[in-house]
C-alpha cells in the first residue's frame, strides 16, 4: 500500500463498519477522490499540501522505527497522524483536517457506505445526549 | 434554442458584446443584452451541467462544479475556507438559491460611503423586482421541516424577529432530488432560467474556455486570449474579438482576470467576504435534517450586523462538519437523525486582497478579520448556542477545535469570555464580494457607480466584484440588480 493510501485508510470512519471484503474497495475509492481534490485545488494550496505530506512521511517514517507507512498496522498509522496532527501547529493540523475532510466526504457519499446506512436500524442518538467528556 | 458551443481546434470568435462569466451577473447581463437583439458570445471556464445531470452527490459535484474542488481558502491568521462555483451558472448553481435584498441602511451607507449616484433603495428596487420574476423568487409551500421550525421556535424563544427565507423556485412534477435538496428542474438557478432565455434568442455559450489575458489597444478592451479544451479534453487557443466587453466572472476571477491584463490600479484590494462559524445541534428526537429542506428562516434580529441560519443537511455535509475535529466529534456521526447545522454569518470590517502571482492559475486571496468582527462572531456564536439549546438541543457543538459542544446554557459565556478562540475557530464563506468596488472616484475606486472600468471607455464590471461592500444576506440578488442596472445604462447609452 502507498503512503497516500495508507494515510487515507487510517482515516477512514470506523461507522458503519464494513464488511472486510468491502474496506479496501472503499479506501481506493476515497483515496482517489482526496487525491482528485488536491489535484483540483490552487497551485499555492496544492503546494503546501505535499510539502506537509512529504514531512508526515518523513516523521511517520522515523516514528515508525524506519517502517514504510504502508508497512504497519492501520491503528498504528491512525496513531501516527493524531500525534502529528496534535503538536498543534497549525499547518499540521490542518494538513490532517483536509485530508480528513475530504476522506469523510467521500466515505459518506460511497454507495456501499449508503447502503449500509440505510439498512440500519434508525439510531438511538445517544452519544450526543451525554455530558461532555 | 442554440446549444452550446464546441472547439475542435485553434479558433478565432468575433461577437459585438462579449460577457465573460455566467453566473449570477453575466447571465444577467446576457440575457438582456441578448433580448436587446445584440450579437453576444458568453464564454465560461466550467464546463456546461444541464439540470437532469446536476450531480446528487456532493462527492460529485465538487469536482465537476466548484472552483479548485472545493479546497479553496483565504489566507491569513484565521484562514477561511470559501466556496465558489465554476460552470455554466456559476454560484447561482451551487447554492441555496435564497432571494435576498441588501438591507435598506446597507445600500444607503453604500451610496454615501462610494459617493454613488441614483443608488438608493427606492432607486434599485425596480432592479430588484426584476431579478426576483426572473428567478420566481418565492417562499416555499408546505409545511416547513423541523430543521426550519427549530430555528423558528429557538428565534421565538429569545425573543429575536425571524425572517423566512424566499427562494428562487418553481414546482415540478420531478421525484428525483439534487443535491440542493430540489426537485429535479425545480431550483431557477441561471442554467436553468436566464442562460437558455439568452440562448433562445440568438447569444452564443462557449463553456470550458479560460481567459488568459484581455487584448487592449489603448483605452479600449479588443477582446481576449483564452484556452479552451475541445471535445477530446485537449487546450485550444482561442482568440476573441469583441466591440464591447462585460467580466462577470465573479469576485475572485474578475480582478485576476485584469491584473493578468496589466490592469491593477485598485484591482482587488478590497475583497469582501462574510465570515461564518457553524455549530451542530443534536435533539433528543430526530430532526432527520437529510430528509428535509435547509431551515428556511433566518434569525433577522441583528441584521445586518449578524445573521442566523440553518445549513443543506446530507449525511457527507454532516461528516465534513465532524471532521473538522473528528477525534473529538466522529462518535457523533451515528447520530445524524437527530442533528441539525446551523450557522452565524456576520457583516465584517475587515478586508482581503485577490493578489495575481505569476505563473499560479489561480489568484491568492488573503483575508484579515477586524478585532470587530472576532467579537462579532463570539458573540453571534454564544447566542446562537444558547438559543439551541433553549429549545430543547442537549447538545451544540461549535467549529471550535478540541471543544465537545456545550450541553447547558449557562456553560456559553463562561466558555467564551476570551473572546473567540482564534487559533481553533474554523471558519466559512459562500459570499464573496467587493473586489473591484464601484465608487464615483476613479482615484479610489476600479468602476465608476455604473460598472464601466475606470481608464477603459467599453469594459463594465457585472458580478460580485463590484459590490461596495458585505450585503450581509446572500448576494444573489444585489448582483443581478446591480447587473441588470448596469446593462440598463449601456443600453441606454449605446441608444
């Protein structure tokens, strides 16, 4: 799996679950939607998003005890960009913020994901009604 | 009705008025240009999307209708994300279609403030009203989705005056929805209303084609250098020769078209938008937001210094408000029967530049918030927050990075004594204005009141660019007004 690849499976929404044989047809679906949107955007806001992403590899790749991002367990890919994204620089957290965007954007909008959905019970809404963690 | 035109190769077009842009203004303007029984050649940078294909996916849609994917941003200590179309009908196909005119007391301080001429709210009136046919801007019949009646009840709760909202709409007999959340054919957005009017009687439409750079010969434009694709995808060049020219090509197009031009004096140095924080309200019962209309009614109370709203609701919009913090808010998701968006969008003090950088296919937009318009958003944000959950929300998430949405009332303004955090406010803008302002200055201002540019003797301005400032409600219909009464004058003129 490559870097892009891999960054964009370890941001994938844990819901709905898919079926393990549907998860990697997702993936390469909503990797080649966030790598169309760049692609799209400004040449400035395109710029710095590679810059960004080329240091997330490197810093990955040293976290990572010199392991490829596509070498490693996808929670530990997930871990590796939230502590990226959580040294609060803006850059970083903003890098993690678009890729994420346009991961959750094309996941919800995914025909499978849909399906799914919609074959679910009607949610109870729970989580939202709890106090603040 | 003439369809629209294709390349298949290098190609010269000659026209006697050329409108360049076909949203909101250059529609306008070629419609009645077109219905004066003048030769007009519309030429637009996106692609043409007739309504039976308007994606219903907002995946979709990006890509296909909106300017840079929708990844665009103005720079500065808080960046905003913005959002402006880019096909046949421009914004006017991506947004809401929400009818609003521009507040009494804002075109009167526009008039005063710009020194403009025979511009005053009983003089663009008429402009209006013929904005308002052309798109049959209308309330909706029926009854109103709960995401409009909790809007409406939480206004009522506080005691604040809400608005309901006209939109530019007809009735359909079509089952299938798009992503605006109309009927199929029923949003009287330009590709639908004034764009075949204008084709019906004789205008020409080139879409996918990109102006490079106007052609001037001393104080006249003489058409323009564009690039075009053919119906392989492959670029053309095109050359366009023209005795009159109209940009129309929006807020941030329009400036950087003539700065690539060598035209900058005043050139987008007073870009305009309206900065907005979303929240999400969650309710013990389902809202279910997907399944209904955006709230149709907006909180007027404080206009036209701030106004409340409600947000296009559908599972993949609901996301892109949780992922702005996703570890925080992603467990949410599950519970998007019960949510609903809402938003406070103020009219700011502060300004940006559309700056051209050579070599950049796009304009770089920088954006500075007054310390005016932090408070502004603060304290819209508290107030939009309490009256949700005045109204029964058990929880209200703002766009606020690493904050877990307050659940008591009481827990707003203690939060937000501080002010607005700006380091983790995430912020929006679908209006965009005001970079090429009219003013009766040429000293200070790039137009004159009537939209010709200041140097030039047969280039008008007819889009967002030249409003004077924020409207503080949707621009559509100021920009079809101040076009429609822009295309007046020349018409007048060309006697």
């Amino acid at each position: 799996m490559r870097a892009f690849e891999a960054t964009i499976d370890a941001l994938l929404p844990e819901w709905p679950p898919l079926p393990a044989g549907r998860r990697s047809a997702v993936n390469i679906s909503c990797s080649r939607f966030v790598a169309r949107q760049i692609a799209l955007s400004p040449a400035h806001i395109r710029f710095g998003i590679c810059v960004l992403f080329a240091a997330f590899c490197i810093y990955a790749f040293v976290r990572l005890g010199l392991r490829p991002l596509g070498a490693v367990a996808r929670e530990q890919r997930a871990g590796v960009l939230s502590v990226f994204a959580f040294e609060q620089v803006p850059p970083l957290v903003a890098l993690e913020r678009v890729l994420r965007s346009m991961t959750a954007l094309a996941f919800f909008d995914h025909p499978d994901v849909l399906a799914l959905i919609s074959r679910e019970p009607s949610p109870a809404g729970n989580s939202l009604h709890t106090k603040a963690p | 009705m003439s369809s629209p035109l294709v390349i298949d190769g290098p190609a010269s077009l000659a026209c006697d008025v050329l409108v360049v842009g076909t949203g909101a203004g250059g529609a306008t303007v070629a419609a009645s240009l077109a219905n004066a029984g003048i030769d007009v050649l519309m030429v637009e940078e996106g692609p043409y999307v007739p309504a039976a294909k308007v994606p219903r996916l907002l995946s979709d849609a990006l890509p296909l209708m909106w300017r840079g994917g929708g990844l665009m941003a103005t720079l500065g200590a808080i960046p905003i994300a913005i959002a402006e179309g880019r096909c046949v009908g421009g914004g006017t196909e991506i947004n809401s279609a929400i009818f609003q005119r521009a507040p009494d007391e804002v075109i009167a301080g526009w008039a005063n403030a710009n020194h403009l001429p025979e511009f005053s709210p009983q003089t663009l009136a008429p402009f209006y009203d013929r904005s308002a046919a052309v798109v049959n801007a209308s309330l909706t019949p029926g009854p109103p989705g709960p995401p409009t009646e909790i809007l409406r009840r939480a206004g009522e709760a506080m005691g604040w005056k809400t608005t309901a909202l006209e939109r530019g709409r007809r009735e359909t007999s079509s089952q299938q929805h798009q992503l605006s959340g109309f009927a199929t054919g029923a949003k009287q957005s330009m590709s639908a209303t004034l764009i075949p009017d204008a084709l019906g009687r004789g205008a020409r439409l080139l879409p996918r084609c990109r102006i490079n750079r106007l052609t001037i010969k001393g104080c006249r434009v003489t058409g323009a250098v564009a690039t075009g694709r053919d119906a392989q995808g492959r670029c053309q060049r095109i050359t366009l020769s023209a005795s009159q020219v109209f940009l129309c090509a929006g807020t941030t197009q329009t400036p950087s078209i003539l700065q690539r031009s060598g035209i900058s004096k005043n050139i987008g140095r007073s870009f305009q938008v309206h900065p907005t924080i979303r929240v999400v309200a969650a309710f013990p019962e389902q809202v279910n937001a997907h399944r209904h209309d955006l709230p149709l009614v907006a909180i007027s109370e404080f206009m036209p210094a701030l106004r409340m709203g409600g947000s296009v609701f559908t599972l993949s919009s609901f996301a892109l408000a949780l992922a702005e913090d996703w570890r925080v808010r992603g467990r949410f998701m599950p519970d998007y029967a019960h949510c609903g968006i809402y938003y406070v969008m103020i009219r700011p003090d502060g300004v940006g530049r559309v700056r051209t950088v050579p070599g950049l296919a796009e304009p770089v937009l920088t954006y500075a918030l007054t310390e005016r318009d932090c408070r502004r958003l603060r304290d819209g944000l508290s107030m939009l927050a309490r009256a949700l959950l005045a109204v029964g929300a058990t929880r209200v998430i703002p766009s606020l990075r690493g904050h877990p949405g307050w659940t008591e009332a009481g827990r707003v303004e203690p939060d937000l004594r501080y002010g607005l955090p700006q380091d983790r406010a995430a912020l929006m803008s679908i209006h965009l204005f005001g970079s090429c302002p009219m003013g009766r200055d040429p000293d200070l201002f790039p137009v004159d009141p009537w939209g010709r540019l200041a140097g030039f003797n047969n280039v008008v301005v007819a889009d967002g660019s030249v409003l004077p400032g924020a409207p503080g409600v949707n621009p559509q219909a100021t920009i079809m007004a101040l076009a429609l009464r822009a295309t007046d004058n020349y018409l007048a003129g060309r006697g």
